[in-house]
C-alpha cells in the first residue's frame, strides 16, 4: 500500500512539473528576438526598434576582435562578451522612448539605442 502511495505521489508531482514548464516554454519561444552584433567596436544595428508594452529579448553576438560589454544604465542591463560569444538579455514590457546602451569596452564608438513604439 506504501509503494502504491509513493508511486501515486511521484507521478502527479512529475505531472505537475510537467505542466508548470510548458507555458513557460511556449511564452519563451514567442518573445520577439531582436539581433545584436558586436564588431569591431560598434554595435550592428545601432537602432534597435522593440513593440511597446511587450516582453522582448535581445541576442547579442560579439563576433570580435575583442571583448565587449553591451551596458545600459537607464535599463539596468549589462552582460560581457567574449570574442565568439553569443548572449540573450530579456527587457521587460516597456513604455514608448529611447533607451541608450553602449559597449563598455569602446565608449566612443560602440553606441546604440532601442526605440520603443
């Protein structure tokens, strides 16, 4: 009778996880992508354009020669990236404006914005 309890207990526990996850995954797979590329000291596109009032994600790709941080202070965002790497930061739903970020590494030059509408 145990062994029957505890078997009954693990398989909706499992069930339960199971189900937790998958809205999870799908709300994942439909935010928007927008791609980031880090070369050279720039960031390609320097304009990012992301929907208003909405989850959104950036992939952000820093084919070299260097290191690079993508860094916004008014977003509170930030993430390093070696030569090579690819990295994903998600923005939550924001309201319409222009949002500035630049590269730690080349202030100078590595500048762009995300314009929310």
């Amino acid at each position: 009778m145990k062994t029957r309890r505890n078997n009954s207990t693990r398989s909706i526990a499992a069930a339960l996880a199971l189900a937790a996850a998958l809205p999870l995954t799908s709300v994942a797979d439909e935010l928007p992508t927008f791609h980031l590329k880090a070369k050279g000291g720039r960031f390609y596109p320097e304009t990012i354009e992301a929907p208003a009032g909405k989850k959104f994600r950036i992939a952000i790709k820093n084919e070299g020669p260097g290191p690079e941080e993508f860094e916004s202070i008014e977003l509170r965002k930030e993430t390093v990236l070696a030569p090579g790497v690819t990295r994903t930061l998600v923005f939550a739903p924001m309201k319409p404006g222009t949002y500035k970020f630049f590269g730690e590494f080349h202030p100078e030059t590595a500048k762009g914005q995300i314009v929310v509408k």
